[in-house]
C-alpha cells in the first residue's frame, strides 16, 4: 500500500508541474506587449489634453511694423499684435481688385504684416471677411501693407506678391477702424524702435536698443503616448511596443504596417507610414487643411502654435511653439509639430509629448540690442554667416527641459536663420566688449 501511495503522490507531483509548465508557456509574453483590451478598443480615448484650431487662427504674421517716414517700429508688448490681427480678420474687405505693382507702398506711414511663410492668396478668405466673394489671383504673398486714405477716412490693404510684380488690393470702409489704428501707428510712447538690417536676403527688422524680457520657468505635463496610438493607429488593439534597447531604450510601437518610436524620457514622438513612399505634390491649402483636421482629431494642439512653414513639394507642413507672442526654440524636437503627407495619407507625424503646465518662477533680465547682435553675426567664428544668406533673425525663447523634475525653462535668446536653419547667436557681453575692443 505504501508502494502504491507513493507512485500515486509522484503520478500527482508530476501532473502538477505539467499544468504549471503548459500555463507557464501559453501565458509568456516574449519583450513586446499588447496595448489594448480588444472589447476596449471602440471606447478608446484620442484626447491629448490640448485644444483645436483652424486656418484663421494658426495663420498669423510673425511680426508687425509700423513704418512712420524713415523710422520703424514695433509694439513693446506683443501680445497686442496678436489683438491687433485678430480684430483685422473681422474687418470686412471690399473691392478686391488685382494689378501689376511697382514694390512696396510709398506711404510715408504704412503698417507691414510680415508671414513666415509664402502664403498662396486663395487662403484669404479662411483668414478675413470678404463683403462678396473675390476673385483671386494665382500667385502667392508673404507681406500685407495697410496704408491710410486720409481723404476718403478709409484703410488700403495691399498684398505683395512674392516676386513683387503683382498686387491685391482691398478697401476698409469705417471711419472708425480708421481712426483707431491711425492713433496706434501714431503713438510711439509704447513702442520699439526698430533698425532694418543691410545686406540681408530680404528686409529684416530688429529692436535698436536692449529688450527686458522674462525668463520663465513652469512645471511640464507629459502626454501619455498611448493616447497618440490611439489616434494614429486605425486598430489599436494589434499595435506592439517593444523596447529598443540599441536606440538608447527608445519605445517602438507597431501594428505591423505603421510605426512610432517615444524617445527615452517620453517627452517626444515621431509617427510614419513606410509603406507610402511615393508620392505627388499636394495643393497647400489641401495639405493645411489635412494636417489641421489630423491634429484637431486629437486636440493635439497643446500650447499656442503658428504656421511657419509649407513646403508642398515634400508635402510637409510645421507648427512652432510661441509664447507671449515669441517664438519658442530648442534642438530636441520639444517645440514644433511637424506632419508630412502621400495622396492624403498621413506619412509622418512628429510632435512634442510635453507642455507648459503652471508657472514656477519667473525673472526679469535685459538682452542684448540689435545692434550687438549684428555684430555678433557678422563676427561668429563657428559659421561664418555671409549676410546675404541670412534670412531671418528673430529674439524668442530657448526651451529646457530638465528629465529628473520636469521643470521647463524658457530662456530669451536670439536666433538667426541661415540657409533654412536655425541657429542661436552667441551674444556674450563680455565677449562682445572684447571683440569690439572694450567700447
């Protein structure tokens, strides 16, 4: 009996171990995961916490002067360029009418909205009130002039073709829209005044003297990825993620068709499509208007963004982060989105994973003038910048962003755009000083 007792308890022992090494291999999971629950998947939430836009609000100049005789300026506050836009959109235009042109207005006093991109003209009416549907030339502006009628106490609106051969003009019928920005472009006390920069690619203006600025410093809020899969990928429940280990621990998420890859820190994403490599030139509007209703689809619009490039060639479209009406820079990917298009098809998808939370703390501190930072580029020792390719300098912010307790800091800087890049001035007043031979 004991015998048999025995082989009974082995018999029982080694059934056991059977039912622990079958559950043992069909519930191993090998270095991917699956993301969804696939009764979850219809219920699946594709808000990233930030808001929609349109047209009329991501297409915005990314300046404004006033020009009064030979002297030029520019509000000190800029958020009171962004009023001043936004109240111009509800004026309603009239008459417009398209002729050839000698260049730019010669109104001793004229206001000029500078686009960061070339912008094709059937866009205006997404971005101003029309009293009838106009007809609209072909070409494309990047520069928009209000000029004063001082007799009949209406507003001339001008939009310059790029290649300053063509205009469109339009009418602004009210005397009192008149007289209001008559007083703003009048009234300097409140103003910057400007020098335009000699030699450059196009015209350039920047302040004359030092600017105060703030140096800002906020706590971060981190997107959850999973909420971008959700967005992106058309079933989320046969998306993967697995762990590049090669690539500095790099999260790559894939369905098997599509692909996105969250660097380390979480903090940003690129989206692609490998499949869709051929492609034709998408109309920008069309290519806008795809990329907008994307990001919307999400509320993916996580801090104020402004269009600053269309290249329809590559069908690529790119947002940059401003903030307080400046534009926010950084070399990590933390302050542009960036999308690229195939026969209506998103293509590639790259975007920040952080925002600006609340506000921690906050400095006041002077930055260099523009008359150091024209010396600065003309003496760089590291690029040797040939000023007739420069393209744009510009004062903004520089984004930090510390992994350990997700402070970002917003830091003044200026830039300078050359040859298609960015790229910041070393503005070092000791350095200066030196160079100028201690002025």
């Amino acid at each position: 009996m004991k015998l048999e007792t025995a082989k009974t308890f082995i018999l029982v022992v080694l059934i056991g171990i059977s039912i622990l090494l079958t559950y043992s291999i069909w519930s191993y999971r090998p270095d991917y995961e699956y993301l969804y629950d696939h009764a979850y998947v219809s219920e699946v939430d594709m808000d990233i916490g930030g808001s929609e836009e349109s047209k009329k609000t991501l297409v915005k100049p990314e300046s404004l002067v006033f020009h009064i005789h030979d002297a030029h300026y520019r509000f000190a506050d800029l958020d009171r360029e962004n009023t001043l836009y936004e109240e111009m959109q509800s004026w309603t235009l009239n008459d417009l009418t398209v002729s050839a042109s000698n260049g730019v207005p010669s109104d001793n006093i004229q206001v000029e909205f500078i686009f960061p991109e070339d912008l094709p003209m059937e866009l205006l009416p997404s971005l101003f009130s029309f009293n009838e549907e106009p007809a609209l030339p072909s070409w494309s502006f990047r520069h928009m002039y209000v000029t004063f009628n001082q007799d009949e106490r209406n507003l001339e609106l001008v939009f310059l073709s790029v290649d300053g051969r063509e205009q469109a003009k339009a009418y602004v019928n009210d005397a009192d829209i008149y007289r209001r920005l008559w007083a703003e472009a009048t009234d300097h006390q409140e103003m910057t005044k400007l020098i335009q920069i000699e030699g450059a690619k196009r015209p350039i203006y920047i302040p004359e003297e030092k600017v105060q600025m703030t140096k800002w410093s906020f706590s971060a809020r981190l997107i959850d990825p999973n909420l971008l899969v959700n967005a992106l990928f058309d079933n989320p429940s046969l998306v993967t993620r697995n762990l590049l280990q090669d690539e500095a621990d790099d999260s790559y998420y894939t369905d098997s068709q599509h692909g996105m890859r969250v660097d380390r820190h979480r903090t940003s994403m690129e989206f692609f499509n490998p499949y869709e490599a051929d492609f034709a030139p998408m109309d920008s509007i069309k290519l806008l208007e795809n990329s907008i209703a994307n990001i919307n689809e999400h509320n993916g619009w996580t801090g104020d963004y402004k269009l600053v490039s269309i290249n329809h060639t590559m069908n690529r479209v790119r947002y940059q982060m401003h903030y307080n009406g400046f534009p926010v820079f950084d070399g990590g990917g933390l302050t542009t989105i960036e999308q690229e298009w195939r026969d209506n098809d998103l293509y590639q998808y790259k975007r920040p994973l952080v925002s600006i939370n609340n506000q921690i703390n906050a400095d006041e501190m002077m930055v260099a003038s523009g008359q150091d930072i024209v010396y600065a580029i003309e003496n760089d020792k590291q690029f040797h910048f040939e000023m007739e390719h420069v393209e744009n300098i510009q004062l903004g912010y520089r984004l930090s962003l510390d992994d350990s307790s997700h402070i970002v800091t917003l830091s003044p800087a200026w830039y300078v755009k050359y040859r298609d890049k960015w790229h910041e001035i070393d503005v070092d007043h000791e350095h200066l000083l030196s160079a100028k031979g201690g002025q």
